[in-house]
C-alpha cells in the first residue's frame, strides 16, 4: 500500500495541495483578495517553478537516455589491468545517453547530424566514462577549433536561423573534416534509431597494465540488431509528425522486453607501431585499417532498463573522458586532451562543483577524496573533521595499494611512451593531399550499394543549394573534387540545377 501524504519540501504535512492564503473581501467576498508573504506553500511552488531548469548542454542537448549492462566476453588481463575487463562473464551497470551534436533540446531526434554516445561504466574501482560518437572520425584535430566548429552547426547570430552558409564556409577553411563530412551525408547520418547505429571511440585511448606495458586502442560498439537508416525525405517526414522519435523508439523497446545488443570490439597496436604507421593514430580525423589493426571482441554492451526519471537519471547525467579507471588512459591526441578539461568543466557549470554526488553519476563504491570539499549542494557529511590538507600525521591518507597490496603501477594513468623532451611551438595541423586518402576510399566503399552515392550527392546538394554565396559554393565543389571529381561534378550539376529552378 502506498502510504505517502503531501508535504511541503521541509516535509510539514499540509491539507491540500491547490489552496491560496488570501486575505479576501469587497464584492459579498466574491472575486479573490489579498495574497499574504505567509502562504509559504504558494511563494516556494512559484519560486522553485522559476528555477527548476539548469543550464542547457551547449552541446549534446537533446538525448535517449537508459540504463543497461557491459559484459566482459573474454579474459582481458593479457593487455589491461582494469578490473572490469579481467574476468569472462564479469558485469558491470551501465548508464547510456545518445545524443544528437548542434541542436537544442527540444530538436528532432531523425535530423542529420552526428550522435554522440555517452555510457557511463560504474566499476569496482570507479567510475569510467565512454564518450564516443556513432562515427569513427571527427570534423577536426585542433583542439583550438572546437567551439568554432560546433559554432557554425548552430543558429546564425544575426538571424538566429539554421545558417548553410556558415555551415559550409566553416568545413571549406577547415576541410580536414571532409571524411566526417562524408559519412554525415551518407546514409549512416540519418540513422533509423539508436538501436540500429553504432559508436566508436574515435580518439585514441590505452589499455595500461601494472607493469608500466600498454597499448594503443580505438574502440568500437557494433549494433547486433543491424544497421537501418532513413533517407533524407522519411527522416525530415519523421522530424516533422515525431520530433521525439529516437526517445520513444527506444523506451517502448525496453518497456516490451526487446532489449537491444551491442557487441564491443577493440584495435590494438603497441607503441612500436604506432611510430611506424602510416597513419598519425592522434589525429581523429583517421582511422586505422582493420585489416592492419583487426577488431577483437572484448565485450557485450545490453541496455534493459528505462530511467525512473528524465530529468534526475538522463539530464543531470554528466560524463568526460577524463573520468578514467585503472587500466585506461587518455593518449597525447590534442583534441582529447582538450575534452579532458571541457566537459568536467561543462558540469561543474551546469550542475555545480559538486555534481559527482548526484545519484546518476555518483560510484557504486567508496568515495574518500577529503581535498575536494564545501562548495554549493554538498549532499554528504564533507568528511567530518579528516584532514583537508595532504601530508598529515595526525591521520596519515591511507592508499589503495597499501590496502590491498597491487603495484602501485597499476594506478598509474602515464606510461614510458609520453616521457619525451621538446620545444614549446604554437601548432596548428596543415592540410595535405593524404587528409583525401581515406575520404577517397570511403566514395568507393559506398559505390558498393546501389544508389548510395547518388544519395550522399543528393544529400550534399539539400543544403549547398542554400548557400549565399556563388563563389563559397565553387570551393565546396572544389573540396570534394579532391575527394573525386566525379564526386565534385555531379555535386555542382546537381546544386546548381537545383537552384535554378527555383
């Protein structure tokens, strides 16, 4: 039986829940009154009404959120000692948040853009936070062109309109971005639901072990329910009828039963290699050959519950990938190193200093960091009186090697490859005619199914056509000429005739 009854929010029972103070009189006592300072009832819900949204995601802002399970498929102590991965059979709760990139919260889920793919590993030694995207490259590799990029994806400042032209002088100055502009207007950019994509790492991360030994790795989630996709016609018909199709689609999913599977696969290569490879592996605008660097499964990803509540569960959620266990670090990829600050940064606005502590992204185990204390919303007793200063012998810092006698290595997030001496530069990276190579092959990987290119031109074309300018429009013809000129002919028949039409 449920026995709750109605409180105000310091927990006074009150006997309803629509009633006004008021000091009434004039007209027989018909028509209202006064309202007093005293009804504490009604000042607290219109107060709290005005403050109850945080600060939307500058990005990211509009998500399907559930909770699931990683399964490790294999033993991976032979190139890790991260504790989640040690055992076959070993599981560990999941939290997962799909996004689209540039629009607002309350955008259409089916409109073409890249997702980002959040999932939120709570281990037995801390959290670690996967932050990938639902494409293996990214639209830059200089950190310092990040807020630009995402900038031009957004409204016009002027008009506050979805601006073409923005868009495209953005990726024609910065055209290192033409392999992600080629999978973001194929097919795979309007996917049919988060069951049916996959995510990637993207970046370059590391599997560490105690001994100080690593290996680079790029991390792939695989859809077992099969890639589907819209085209571009039924997914702006969807964003129109169902602009929260993504959310619903895969609530309904897990509410009946049908939860959906993801294989998860790894790419290692050592050091060694990494030197020798054709490929810069830091540059996320890359990827690595599968026939060089062959995916090995490490685990199964299962998403079965839904969130009890949005807002609580989904919204506050926050994750970087500087949220890392042991067993796994960052690489010297600049752009990750970027987002190693950005996004604990972006939370700590939006949630406040103390959002670890909120429920959806507080560790499943202990918790003692006495150094990082006070601040707004402090939900636990702030360590008591334990020392908020290191070096204490009043009450020495005890440490979990000391506890349970593992090398101090294996705590260790550096490893011998990042111990270098150099000169301090500013850099940026230069634009040469191997950032086509792989675009390149991408175009003829897609001539493999029939009509695939023709829609990725079509694609292009919907939104060229928009662009003010006629000179901005010859270099995007140009950009992807580089790629293929078929591809760069067909792209400025197909816009231009578009245009004079209208």
């Amino acid at each position: 039986m449920d026995d709750k009854y109605y409180t105000l929010a310091e927990g006074c029972p009150f006997a309803s829940n629509k009633t006004a103070v008021m000091m009434r009189g004039g007209r027989g006592g018909q028509g209202g009154g006064l309202g007093l300072l005293q009804d504490t009832q009604l000042i607290e819900t219109l107060a709290h009404f005005s403050r109850e949204r945080i600060p939307e995601r500058v990005v990211h802002a509009k998500a399907v959120g559930c909770y699931g399970e990683f399964e490790a498929t294999r033993d991976c102590s032979d190139f890790t000692s991260a504790s989640f991965l040690n055992k076959t059979g070993k599981k560990t709760p999941v939290l997962q948040r799909v996004s689209t990139v540039g629009a607002e919260s309350g955008s259409a889920d089916t409109a073409r853009d890249v997702h980002g793919w959040a999932m939120k590993l709570y281990t037995d030694e801390g959290n670690l936070d996967w932050v990938f995207n639902n494409t293996p490259v990214f639209f830059i590799r200089d950190p310092i062109k990040f807020p630009s990029m995402n900038r031009s994806h957004k409204r016009h400042p002027q008009t506050h309109l979805p601006d073409q032209t923005m868009f495209w002088d953005f990726h024609v100055g910065n055209p290192e971005g033409i392999h992600q502009l080629m999978v973001l207007f194929s097919d795979r950019g309007t996917p049919k639901s988060v069951r049916f994509m996959n995510s990637y790492s993207g970046h370059t991360y590391k599997f560490t072990k105690a001994d100080g030994s690593f290996k680079y790795a790029k991390i792939h989630v695989k859809t077992q329910q099969g890639i589907q996709t819209f085209d571009r016609q039924e997914a702006t018909k969807i964003a129109g009828e169902n602009p929260d199709y993504m959310i619903q689609d895969m609530f309904e999913a897990i509410d009946r039963g049908d939860y959906p599977v993801w294989n998860v696969y790894v790419q290692l290569m050592s050091p060694e290699e990494a030197e020798k490879y054709e490929w810069n592996i830091f540059d996320m605008t890359k990827v690595w050959s599968h026939k060089d660097f062959p995916l090995q499964q490490i685990g199964r990803l299962t998403m079965n519950r839904n969130p009890q509540n949005y807002f609580t569960d989904i919204e506050q959620a926050s994750f970087s990938p500087s949220t890392m266990v042991p067993g796994f670090a960052a690489s010297a990829d600049p752009v990750l190193q970027a987002r190693l600050f950005a996004y604990p940064d972006a939370a700590r606005y939006r949630l406040g200093v103390n959002y670890q502590q909120l429920p959806t992204n507080a560790a499943k185990v202990q918790v003692y960091c006495p150094f990082q204390r006070d601040g707004k919303m402090r939900f636990d007793d702030n360590y008591g009186g334990d020392p908020n200063y290191v070096g204490s012998s009043v009450k020495p810092t005890k440490f979990y090697q000391d506890l349970k006698g593992s090398d101090p290595g294996t705590l260790s997030l550096h490893t011998d490859h990042e111990k270098w001496a150099g000169e301090v530069s500013a850099y940026n990276s230069e634009i040469t005619n191997r950032d086509f190579v792989q675009p390149a092959a991408l175009w003829e990987v897609i001539g493999r199914v029939p009509g695939h290119q023709d829609r990725l031109i079509d694609n292009l074309a919907s939104t060229v056509k928009d662009v003010k300018y006629p000179e901005l429009r010859k270099n995007v013809y140009s950009l992807f000429s580089r790629v293929n000129k078929e591809l760069g002919l067909k792209l400025q028949e197909r816009t231009e005739t578009s245009i004079k039409a209208v």
